[in-house]
C-alpha cells in the first residue's frame, strides 16, 4: 500500500514520502503528516533479535512506501555506519532506576545525528525519483544541534547547498565552534541578533515567500528544510523508540507487552512525537513524559489546554530546548483537532497573531497521555551532580531536565512502570554546565580543560568531534540582524 502524506493546514494537498521529504513544508506553512500511522508488522520478538540496521528497515519500509527496498536498505547503510561511535548505534544504559538511551554517538555527539545521517540520503534519493534538476538549498534555523548536524551531513553533497542561522550567543561555546569551523564548500553558518524563534520564523517565511522561490527556481534553486518539520526527520526518529522497547525486552528487563513510560527533554517536540508515533505503530508506551526547562511552554500547555508564547525568553543551560514556539507540537494539534486541517489553520493563525490559543475541553481528553513536567536550572544541575555521586554516570544539561522531570512524575504518582529517557546529547557538548553543576569551583578553568576534567571523571573517551575543533580555525563569521536573513540568502544564491 502506498502511503501518502497531507498537509496540516490543507486536506486537499496530499503527495508521496519522497515528494514530502523533498518539500520539507507544505503549503500554507503546513506540515506533512501520514494519511494513517502504520502498523508494525514485524513481532517484538523478532526486533528484539535485530541490530538497529534492520529495526531501521523495519519501521522505515511502512513510512516511506515509494522508496524500494535497495534504495532504502541504501540509505540506512549509508546513515548508521562507522560515524557513529559504538556499532550498537544507540545504547541502553541502566543507570539509577531508569534507562538512558543514549542518542549522541553519531559525529556531532547529539540526538539530532540519528535523524540528520540519513536526511542527505533519504533527500538526494527522493530529488532522483522525482527528476528534480534545481539545486536543493536546504534552509534551517537550529537552536544548537540540529545546525552541526545538518551541516555534517550535507557538507560536500553534491547538488546540494545548506545555509543555518542560529542565534549569537544563544547556543554554547562547543555547539557554536562545532558550527562556525564547519567545512565545506556548499556550507553557510549565520548568527543573528535574536534568539532561536526568530530565526525559525525567518526560515517559515523564506519557504512561504512565493517570489523568492519563483526566483530561486528561475535560478536553478530550491529549498528543503533539514529541520523537524521534515518528515525525513521525523521517521528516522520514531526508530529509536521502537529500538528501545526491543532492547528492554532482549535485556530483559521487561516482559514483551509489558508497558513502558518514555521521557523526553522537549523543545520543538518533534523527538516526543516520534516517540508517540512508535506508540500508534503498536509499541507498549504508557505515558510520554514531556521535560521542559524554564521556557515551560508545553508544560503550561499540557497542564492547562493553552499554548501561549507571549512571555520571557529565557536562556537557560539546556539551549537546544531554549524554545517558545514548538513547530511539531502542530502535528499533533492537528491529529485530536480530529484532522480538520481549517480548525488547526485557525489555531496556527491565532499563535502567529496573537501568541495563544486553547484547545477544547474534547481536544484534552485526546491527551490523557501526555504529562508535562518541567525543571528550573537549580534542578537541573543538581540532579546532573546527584545522578553522578549516585551511579558514577554524567549526563549532559538537556538529559538532566528529563531525569528530574522522571523523578518528580515518579515521586507524585508512585507510578512504578519501567521508564526509558531519552539521552539527547554528550556532557562533552555542554562542559562548563555539566562540570560546575558537580563542582562550581570548575567554572574558573577553560570550556577545553573542562573537556580533559570531564574524561578524568568520566572515563568516557573524549569524542572526535571535540578534538576535531580544539585547534579548527573559524570559517563562517557572517551575522546579521533577524531582519536581513532573506537579503543574507539571496547573496550567497546570487540573487543580489
């Protein structure tokens, strides 16, 4: 059967896997969703005997129906190899009463690698089968991680381009050296004089701005998007949930059809949406724990039924969660909006004009699922100190807002269900939060002898990808204000 995908925010638009992926945004600044979230048709305990590799192909093949077999079992080889540091891919470490799974193995030591490896792949693929001739500019605003990921990926990739803007000084000093010492002779990095929201809205409009993309097409020109609200990253994603419930059950640390509840530290909410797409696939998930720093959003949201960003940014030691307008949470307004595309397209307009929207009464039952926990920045360092005099186990910033979320929701509910978290990135990535956050006397030494500090104390090897940019000159320096990002675009296309 061929799955296709429609528009959030227009029933009437409707393409393939590969035109979607190719799109990055539907029209109307809408978002691709599957017509039907599949089914998976292979047993728990036949996931339970496979390497990531194979539950990738397995999940993948019900999503993205219009690829063949080789040129998805392509894709997947190509993605999940010897970048990633451990043929295991993706880790479940106990530590602590939880499971960790660990998603920062990939080349840029975040989550975002899981999805980002295999988008250049999944992309160039999907422009061949629909006899795409246009260079494909992918255009992104990243709060941290996705930009370096994104980067890595499509650097060098032929017929391609990538531009990312992020936020000057709204991102650490590792995530930004990651960035601005980026090669790559298809690759652009801008800061701008804004925070992370900003730069996402420029991005929307530049893929809503139809003279630009007319443009841009008589210029040879056209955009993608590497960002979550690509369904080329949205797939890949709900893999690593299936994987871990697979996992739990070959360790066995629970029974096959025994529920788990997973955990998420939560921004644009495409990773906890992943996660309840893996629970509609057919995986055992209870409850879907969404962790929020103190840009608590969705936690003021899933406790009250009202999405409201019109209040302080706040910038906090977890910035890739440093978010006030989380894109894929549409997704899911969409899904118990009961797919009305002009209902959802009203509460999309309501966010745009005036910041807020409430759901109904009806649309909350739907959510009974959700729980929205948040942690203040206290919180989080100190569980990042607790968890290590505890269990000998560092975990980064992002991955600390979860953990505390998950011993706040067990200590009010007694609820004793197996718990998976989702571990979003390396500490190496975040040195000085993680590093003070267990002894503040650490924060007078350098971000690259708190590298050599935290291997000390960790025993974990220090990755490649913080050696690599120890010494890495700096090769993008462009920054400009949130309202010249179209002007900075259309220079580097040579449209201006």
């Amino acid at each position: 059967m061929n799955l296709l995908y429609k528009s959030t925010r227009n029933n009437d638009e409707k393409v393939t896997a590969s035109q979607a992926i190719l799109k990055g945004l539907a029209d109307q600044g809408g978002l691709f969703v599957p017509e039907t979230i599949p089914a998976l048709d292979v047993p728990v305990e036949e996931l339970a005997r496979m390497d990531y590799q194979q539950v990738a192909y397995e999940v993948m093949k019900l999503f993205l129906t219009d690829f063949t077999d080789e040129e998805l079992r392509y894709c997947i080889r190509s993605a999940y190899d010897s970048k990633f540091d451990t043929p295991l891919i993706a880790p479940l470490v106990e530590k602590d009463g939880a499971n960790y799974l660990e998603l920062f193995h990939g080349a840029t030591i975040a989550f975002k690698d899981m999805a980002l490896s295999i988008l250049p792949y999944l992309l160039t693929t999907s422009a061949k089968k629909n006899h795409v001739t246009n260079e494909i500019v992918i255009l992104t605003a990243t709060s941290g991680d996705t930009g370096k990921a994104a980067l890595a990926g499509f650097a060098d990739v032929p017929g391609t381009r990538i531009i990312v803007f992020y936020p000057k000084n709204g991102v650490s000093p590792i995530q930004e050296k990651q960035m601005v010492t980026q090669k790559g002779d298809n690759t652009y990095v801008i800061g701008i004089h804004g925070n992370f929201d900003d730069a996402q809205t420029g991005v929307k409009q530049m893929f809503n701005n139809r003279e630009l993309c007319s443009a841009m097409d008589r210029a040879g020109y056209q955009f993608s998007s590497a960002n979550s609200i690509n369904v080329g990253r949205l797939v890949p994603q709900v893999v690593y949930y299936v994987y871990a419930y697979a996992q739990m059950v070959a360790k066995g640390r629970i029974r096959n059809g025994e529920p788990i509840n997973v955990v998420v530290p939560t921004g644009n909410f495409g990773n906890i949406l992943a996660a309840f797409y893996a629970k509609n696939m057919g995986i055992p998930i209870a409850k879907l724990v969404c962790a929020s720093n103190e840009n608590k959003v969705l936690y003021d949201f899933f406790e009250t039924g009202r999405y409201d960003r019109n209040r302080e940014f706040i910038l906090t030691s977890s910035p890739s969660m440093d978010i006030l307008i989380s894109s894929n949470l549409e997704r899911l307004i969409y899904r118990i909006a009961g797919e009305d595309a002009r209902k959802n397209l009203q509460f999309m307009n309501d966010l745009s004009e005036k910041g807020i929207y409430t759901i109904t009464p009806e649309m909350r039952e739907q959510l009974s699922d959700f729980v929205g926990k948040y942690a203040s920045e206290e919180e989080t360092a100190e569980v990042i100190r607790e968890v290590y005099e505890a269990a000998d186990y560092i975990m980064d910033t992002h991955t600390a807002v979860a953990a505390k979320a998950y011993k706040k929701y067990a200590a009010e509910t007694g609820d004793p269900t197996p718990t998976v978290i989702a571990s979003t990135a390396s500490p190496y990535k975040f040195t000085r939060a993680v590093m003070t956050a267990i002894d503040p006397a650490y924060d007078s030494k350098s971000d690259f002898e708190l590298v050599d500090e935290l291997h000390r104390l960790s025993g974990v090897p220090v990755p490649r990808a913080i050696d690599e940019i120890r010494s890495a000159p700096v090769l993008h320096d462009t920054v400009c204000g949130k309202e010249q990002m179209q002007e900075v675009v259309e220079r580097i296309l040579g449209l201006r």
